[in-house]
C-alpha cells in the first residue's frame, strides 16, 4: 500500500488546516478514557480487596520490567481496578495467542450443546477426503477429546510442520504427520490440535468459528468487532490470532465463573464448563518444582489449571484469563513478557492475598494513590534528547539506501516541534510512522511486525494497523525510534546512525529483545540526496 504524507496525516483524522500539525497524545490519555462496557464497576474495599495489594502488583510487575500492557482485577462481578499502560489503552484490540484456544474450546462445547458433534467422535470421521492414502492405528483412534486435551499422540507440536508444508490444505498436512504415541496417553501442547478442532466447527456448520461464534458468546457477552486470523483456505486459525479488548477478556472469564450464565441466561452448559476446566491430563517440564509452576497443574479442555485453585487460559509472551472460583475473582492481562510465571507469582503473592471474605476498611490516602497509578501507566520513551544540532540539517531529507534483502532503496525524516515523520520506501511503495518527541503519536500503518517472521513488511491485503511511535536522541549522532504495534503485543527499535552524509538504520524486534538474540535482518545503509 502507498499513500502520501497527506492521505496518512488524513487518515490521523488531521483536516485541511491541521495537516501540518499533529497534537502530542499525552501518556495517561488513554488510561484515562473510562471504557464504556457493561461490567459493574466497584472499589477494591466494598468487594473484599485491599486497594494497597493491588498498588503493590503493579508497581511489581514494572520493578520486573513485565511489560504488562493492561490489567483489570473483577471481583464477585464487579471491576475493582483496571489499568493500561500507555500507549495501550481500553478501546484497543490485543492479540491474544494462545489464549485464544479457550474461546475454541467454548465453540466446541456449544456445538456439543447442539448436539453436532461429541468429544468422543474420531477426527477422521469429519474429514474423509483428506485422509491420508495409509491410515496408521493411532491417527484412526485419535478424537476431538484428544484435541482438547493436547495428547493427539504426536511426539512434538506440529504448527510448524503444519503451516510450512507445501500443502496449502493444513487439514490434509495435519492428518499425513505420524502420530507416534496412542492418543489421550501423551500430553505435547500443539497449537495445530486446536487448529483442527476450528477446522471442524467450520465442517459441521459452514461457519467460520468467527461466525459461528458470534452470536452464541460475542454479541451476547457484549464483545463487539472481534478478528481472527485465517488460514489459506479461510478457516480461523484456532490455536491463536483472536483479537479482542481486555475487558473482553474479562467478561469471558466471568462468563466461565458464572459456570456459563451470563445477565441470568444460559450462554453454556455448566457441565462443560466443569468439563472443560478440570485436569484431564497432567504436563511435564520446567527448572521449578510442581508447587511452584503454574504449568504442571494439569490441562484441560484448553485451558491451564493453576495453583491456589484457579484456572486459566493464557498465550504466549503473557496474554492471561484468570479465573480464581474460591475467591470469586477473575483478573485479565496483556502484556509482553519472557517470564510468565512471574505475572503469576505476583498475582499470587499480590492481589490473592488481599482477598478478604467481606469489605476491608477503606484508606483514603492509599484508594488515592491507587487510582493516580491506575491512570497514569506509562511504558517508557525512548531514552534521549527531543532534538540535537543535526535535526536542522537532515529535515526533509531523503537518503538513497543500497541494496538489501528488505528491498528498502530510500528512507527520509521530516522534523517538526514534537514529532518525527519518518519514511520508508521499498518495492511496494511509501510507507510512513509518526513518532512523537517526549510522548506517543498513534497513527496507522501499512507495515507490520509478523509474530513469526523476521521480517517488517507490509502485509498481503491486511488493513491499515495502529501504531505509536516515539522517537529521541540518543546521542548527538543517533536518532532512535520506538514503535509500538499496539494491537499487538509486540515493537520494533530502529536506531539511526548518522555520519557526515551517511546513515545506518538497525531495526530489532522486542522478540529479539526477549530471547536475547541478534536481530536476523539487514542493517541498511544508506547516502543523503541532494
């Protein structure tokens, strides 16, 4: 997609005067918007919660440096305290991973409510033309229970196996792997698993499970505009790629608390939730003993059961629905963390222990404080300076970039008080991100971070995405930017090194960042244009 610095300052919502002015978005603006949504809200103390507990998790979550995007605690129904970190904010989508596999597990007891299906029924059963030409006795004797429960009997996950295949169809990829253990005896979580058991939904109903869905637990759980990703062939990915708001999350696990009621009607059968949530099959791994890993508490019907009781459905780098059945809670939270134990353990050691069975006396002091951190959750800047003696110089300019793997031939920067436009072109066009100097610029871009891909490239009749960009001077040499694709998890560091009439553009993805690694793409180099 290519547009210009006019149509992209347009699409900011900027009209004819203000084109060339772009007000800076401060960072407890979107914490502070009131989301709209339909759960009660309440204080920690009228439901039982020690408001100085809850102060005390997220000032833990940031001395670990979790990068929690948002949180939001529900006690006995009601919100008691919610939070987003900007440029996060309550009316933005979130990409769940695999948290997503808990809503596909809910279609399939909905359709086992309708009587489409049972979990007994054996996966070929539904897929008679793409079975393999010799069918083992195992791959015969596996079920969608054996979906669920990730013991399809395969020896290792097959996502990868499944979505790299020449074979366009993954139903028939999936269903020509070996299956080398006896189905239901072998735990390996396999997102492919859950794939197929959305392949199903659309095989029995001729729905997406996105459609299908919709009107069984989105429209009337008040989850609205939610997306998920498809495959080849159209078919919602299953094991990941949902996106919906936190308080979305939130509502589905009260929904799952309430043992499937919702607003006094029945969204679910509470059988299935019992079903879904208890331990069918028990992990294994981890440097940490059983009591102290929420992972070796056993698994369900896609969902984690946890220690204390509770239970769970998660995705990766810490995307949580946690339900607590004994206390009545349910707390949702986004984030991008390496360490997703930690966010348990501090839920544990922080907001579980100031639960109290009636209201706790209120500290006006400490409700204050509370709140002033709730709606003023930052993520940091970019560490640096606003402008240096260069910014005059490279203003408007454009720099010619050699040749490379990226196909990028020319970068340009644009500097105004308190932002940056910089701009990117390669082989499919213009492409542009606005970067505030000392606070965040949310705009749209065609560019996007692929969760599993090394690659920053726009993608294939996708639309436009929110980004935000931050952007300072690192040193007097060095401008770098901070993007955050803030409707997923994830962002992109991009440091600009000048020399005389040259610069060096490094980009590196906070995936990078996590796993230590060095980022696989090319630095671009390039030479200033008269």
């Amino acid at each position: 997609m290519s547009y210009n610095r006019r149509e992209f300052l347009q699409q900011l919502g900027f009209g004819a005067l203000q084109l060339g002015i772009i007000s800076a978005i401060p960072a407890s603006a979107w914490a502070a918007t009131l989301h709209s949504g339909q759960l009660p809200r309440s204080s920690p103390e009228s439901q039982g919660l020690s408001a100085k507990n809850i102060l005390d998790f997220t000032k833990a979550v940031e001395v670990d440096k979790l990068n929690l995007h948002s949180l939001m605690i529900l006690r006995q129904g009601k919100v008691v305290a919610e939070g987003w970190w900007a440029p996060y904010g309550p009316d933005m989508k979130h990409t769940l991973y695999s948290l997503s596999k808990s809503f596909t597990s809910t279609a399939i007891g909905l359709a086992v409510a309708e009587k489409k299906l049972t979990v007994e029924d054996k996966v070929l059963s539904f897929f008679p033309d793409d079975k393999p030409a010799t069918v083992s006795a195992n791959l015969a004797a596996m079920r969608v229970k054996d979906l669920l429960t990730m013991s399809t009997g395969h020896d290792k996950d097959a996502t990868g196996r499944v979505r790299e295949s020449n074979e366009k169809n993954w139903v028939k990829a999936f269903l020509s792997l070996p299956v080398e253990h006896e189905p239901g005896t072998f735990f390996v979580y396999n997102s492919a698993a859950t794939y197929m058991l959305s392949a199903i939904i659309q095989k029995l109903t001729g729905q997406t499970l996105l459609q299908y869905l919709t009107p069984r637990l989105f429209e009337p759980l008040g989850i609205d505009d939610p997306d998920w990703e498809v495959d080849p062939n159209g078919i919602n990915t299953g094991g990941w790629g949902l996106r919906i708001k936190t308080e979305d999350i939130a509502k589905f696990g009260q929904l799952y608390l309430q043992k499937g009621e919702w607003n006094g009607k029945r969204i679910l059968p509470a059988a299935w939730v019992e079903e879904a949530t208890r331990s069918h099959i028990m992990s294994k791994g981890g440097s940490r003993k059983p009591e102290e890993n929420d992972w070796l508490q056993g698994y369900g019907y896609q969902f984690w059961r946890c220690r204390n009781g509770a239970y769970r459905g998660d995705g990766a780098y810490g995307q949580y629905c946690i339900v607590m059945p004994k206390e009545d809670m349910v707390i949702a939270i986004t984030s991008e963390t390496g360490d997703m134990q930690a966010i348990l353990d501090h839920v544990w050691n922080n907001i579980l222990a100031a639960v109290k069975a009636t209201g706790v006396p209120a500290d006006k002091e400490i409700q204050a404080q509370l709140q002033k951190k709730l709606t003023t959750l930052a993520l940091p800047l970019t560490s640096g300076k606003p402008t240096a003696e260069l910014t005059a110089k490279l203003n408007n300019k454009s720099f010619k970039v050699a040749d490379n793997s990226l196909k990028v031939n020319k970068v340009s920067f644009e500097f105004a008080k308190g932002w940056c436009l910089f701009r990117m072109y390669d082989d499919k066009g213009e492409h542009l991100i606005v970067n505030g100097l000392g606070n965040w610029k949310v705009g749209l871009t065609d560019l996007s971070v692929m969760p599993l891909k090394l690659v920053l490239t726009p993608v294939p009749g996708e639309k436009l995405t929110k980004v935000a960009g931050n952007g300072a001077w690192v040193d007097d040499n060095t401008f770098e930017m901070t993007w955050r694709f803030i409707e997923t998890a994830h962002y992109e560091t991009v440091t600009c090194k000048f020399e005389g009439d040259t610069v060096q553009v490094e980009f590196k993805r906070s995936l990078a960042i996590l796993a230590k690694a060095k980022d696989a793409r090319p630095v671009l180099s390039g030479k200033m244009l008269a």
